[in-house]
C-alpha cells in the first residue's frame, strides 16, 4: 500500500457560515486516513491537490498539496469571466458586446473566444489584475495570454468560486451578474459536467468549470502527463450553497485517470456532507460484550456506508484484495461487528469472501 502524502485540514472560516469548533469540523472531514490509504491504493502518488469548504459550517478540508499550486487549464476562464463582468459592472463594455465570446467561453470552454475576449479585457481587467483584485494569494500568471498556464493553490481555487460564483463579497458586486456568473458554469455543456458534480444527490445544482490539458515540452510541468482540473459550488435543491470544492492535478498519467480520481474525492466529499437519507444506507449493527459467562447482545448503531465502489475506486478485479475499517463506527468496545456485503452488475460468476485483516484467506467465509 502506498503511504499517503496529503495533508490533512481541519480549518475554521468565518466566510461561508457559522464557524463551528474544530473538533466539529473534524468530525465531518470527509479525507479520512484510511480514505487517503484507499485512494492512493487505486491512483498512486500523483502531484495534486482538493480543497473543500463546507458553505453551511464554515470548516474547510484539504487533501494532497495544500501548498503547491497548479495549472488551472480552462478552470482560468472563471477567472476571465470575473474580469469580463466586473468590465460590464463599471461601464467598460455593455454585455452585449463580449456575450458572443463570453457564452461559448463558458458553455463549451472555446480557446478563440478566450483569447478574443482577453484582447478586449488586457490589460486593465486581465488575468493578472482580477487575480489580484479577487485576493487569490498564490496566483502566478505566466503571461497575458497563456490563461491556461495561469496556476493558483486549490485554495485559492475555491477563493474564486466563492467570490464569483458563490456569493462571498468581491469586487462582482451587481446581484445580476453574480447571477449570471452562477448560472452560466451552472449550464456548462453536458459533456463537460463531469468532475465536482459526482456523487452530488440528484435535483441539486452544480455550477463548475474543468479544465484539462496534455502538456507538452516548455510547459508547467512534466511533458507528457495530463492536467485536469474541475472547481465548482455545489447547491442543494432549494438553491441553498453547500459546498465548494476544487480539485487541481498536473501530472495525471491520462486524462480518464484523471477525471476518475478527481470523482472519487467528490464522491466521497458528497457522501459525508450530504449523507444519503438512512432508509436508503446499510445498518450495520455491533456486538457490545456482556461479561463473563452471559451472552454478547445485538445492539444496532446508526446505519453507515462504509464503501461503495461504485462511486469511489471502481470495480474490483478479480483476485483483489479491499481493506475495509469499522473504526470509529462501531463502538471500541464491540467484540464484534454485523455487516452487509451487496455486489451489483457483475462483469461474470463470482464471490466474495470476507476475513479479518491480517489473516490468510479462509477456505470459507
């Protein structure tokens, strides 16, 4: 197994909502240890890293490099559009002026009209100066036109999707087009809403932007490798602001490993902020001892999902061997623990056989 390399947050904010005491915030950080070891296991040790913040608590949670920053690809045109709207905001160009550049920009995450829009913003509402004037600390723009270049840490990700699309406040202070901002990543184009929205519960809202890149020589970066980016607000069905996440990678070795691994943290993400509802989860009841020469009794806790494979790791091959935690479900004090093991669409026959850790595989289960 190899050794998990993120580091792991447990950060009070006061922007989003009602600070919560960190042992709170601990107690709902979805990048657990053994979720870290679980990943790594299936995606290695790539250069990235995902930065959540809870809009309902106020907590923020970090996995991978907190303090590396990345590539933000087509992720950037967030950024270009902030500039665009803040131009439309102090009368530097009416909205109908940069729609046929803006809009396709944003829905199909069109180069040319990126770059024809940039002409119009540089240099006083470029990439340089919205990012300063947006407070993204780490941002290092390599030059005017190279937006994809443009590198922040995934904090600062998610600074930005709170200043432009959720409703922290920024220099994008008309209500209109702070709507615009929200509605336009809102309606991105199918194709591309892969990313930030996986495992979000269905008739809730999704407003992101992906980026994605092969990098080539003379670029940030490795040659040869994928940058694949996704950030994003994730809403609930009232409209209510849950979460913003971003999840930066330079270094993917493709890009389908690099939207995989980027679903699997928001799945897990989704899992823990917004839990299915209990009638739909798995109970999973323990064992308390009772002493000596009575009877252990069955006590059930309240339902858990430990794992669900098909929303974080995939598939597992035949022969393969899944480690699996209960603790900090069941009681420390169990001397045993009931669980339900459910396999869904099959590739072919098969079984599954379920041991205790650090024991060879029995002859039954």
């Amino acid at each position: 197994m190899l050794a998990a390399v993120g580091v792991l947050l447990a950060t009070v904010i006061t922007g989003a909502g009602p600070a919560h005491a960190a042992d709170d915030c601990a107690s709902r950080d979805p990048f657990t240890t053994d979720f870290e070891h679980a990943w790594h296991d299936v995606y290695g040790a790539p250069e990235f890293a995902a930065f959540v913040e809870d809009r309902v608590t106020g907590c923020t949670y970090g996995f991978g490099d907190s303090s590396a920053i990345f590539p933000l690809a087509s992720s950037s045109k967030v950024l270009v559009m902030a500039g665009a709207l803040v131009g439309v905001q102090n009368g530097a160009w009416t909205l109908d002026a940069i729609a046929p550049q803006l809009y396709p920009m944003i829905h199909v995450s069109d180069d040319d009209a990126t770059a024809q829009l940039l002409q119009v913003l540089n240099p006083t509402y470029g990439i340089a100066v919205m990012a300063q004037r947006f407070g993204l600390a780490s941002a290092y723009v390599r030059s005017a036109g190279a937006f994809g270049s443009t590198s922040v840490t995934a904090a600062d990700a998610v600074e930005l999707v709170d200043k432009v699309i959720a409703s922290d406040p920024s220099p994008l202070t008309d209500p209109a087009l702070r709507g615009l901002a929200h509605d336009l990543t809102e309606g991105v184009d199918p194709s591309q809403k892969w990313g930030v929205s996986a495992g979000v519960p269905a008739g809730w809202h999704v407003s992101l932007k992906n980026g994605w890149y092969a990098t080539l020589p003379g670029d940030i970066g490795p040659a040869g490798y994928w940058r694949v980016n996704s950030i994003g607000l994730v809403s609930d069905a009232d409209g209510d602001e849950r979460w913003s996440i971003a999840v930066l990678g330079n270094e993917w070795t493709t890009y389908t490993q690099g939207v995989n691994a980027i679903e699997s943290i928001s799945t897990r993400v989704a899992d823990v902020l917004e839990p299915e509802p209990e009638a739909e989860a798995v109970a999973a009841p323990a064992m308390l001892p009772q002493p000596y020469g009575q009877p252990s009794g069955l006590v059930p806790i309240g339902p858990q999902r430990i794992l669900d494979t098909r929303r974080a790791g995939g598939p597992r091959p035949a022969g393969a061997t899944t480690r699996v935690s209960v603790a900090g479900i069941v009681p420390p004090e169990a001397t045993a623990a009931v669980v339900h093991l459910t396999v869904d669409q099959p590739d072919a026959d098969g079984f599954l056989t379920a041991y205790p850790c650090g024991q060879g595989v029995p002859l039954v289960s």
